[in-house]
C-alpha cells in the first residue's frame, strides 16, 4: 500500500520515460513475487534471472527519475555482485 502511496508522486511528476520505466520496475517486482510464491510463470532463469532484470529496471528507472527531477550525478549505487558470496552454490543443496 505505502508503495502504491508513494509511486502516485511518480506518476504525477515523472515524464513518460519515467512512468514507463516505473511500470517495467513494479512488473519484475511481481515477477520475483511470484518466484517467491512459487507460481508458475512462463519465464525461464529462475530467481537469479528474474533479479537481475529486477536490478537493472531499478537502475533505469533510478536515472531516468534522477534525469528528470533535476538531480545531479549520475551514479546510483557501486555494483553489487549476484549472487552474494555468502549464498554459495544452492545446487549442493540436500533439501533439493
């Protein structure tokens, strides 16, 4: 709901780049919902897939938004490696 609340203020501000980036950004949202859910979908990748296009409409979207509010600076975020190291090598795992 608070998401919803706050994408409204998109809507309102951002120019058709933006809004439509906004919509590709909450679509691979609900994708990785799904994953989650363990629903079925018809995209193949899985959930490292399904971040990563999920991490790429967030940066799109990020300096699309930036772009047009005016804000300086184009650098978002350092890169952030997918998977973490911590997560190792789910493929080993028993409970598979």
């Amino acid at each position: 709901m608070r998401r919803s609340a706050l994408a409204e203020t998109v809507w309102l501000l951002g120019d058709v780049k933006t809004n439509t980036a906004a919509v590709r950004l909450n679509h691979c949202l609900w994708h990785l919902e799904w994953l989650a859910r363990e629903l079925p979908t018809r995209e193949q990748g899985g959930w490292d897939q399904a971040y990563q296009d999920f991490r790429q409409a967030r940066h799109h979207f990020l300096e699309l938004a930036r772009a047009g509010l005016g804000v300086r600076g184009t650098r978002i975020a350092e890169s952030v490696p997918w998977p973490p190291p911590w997560r190792g090598d789910l493929s080993q795992d028993p409970r598979r």
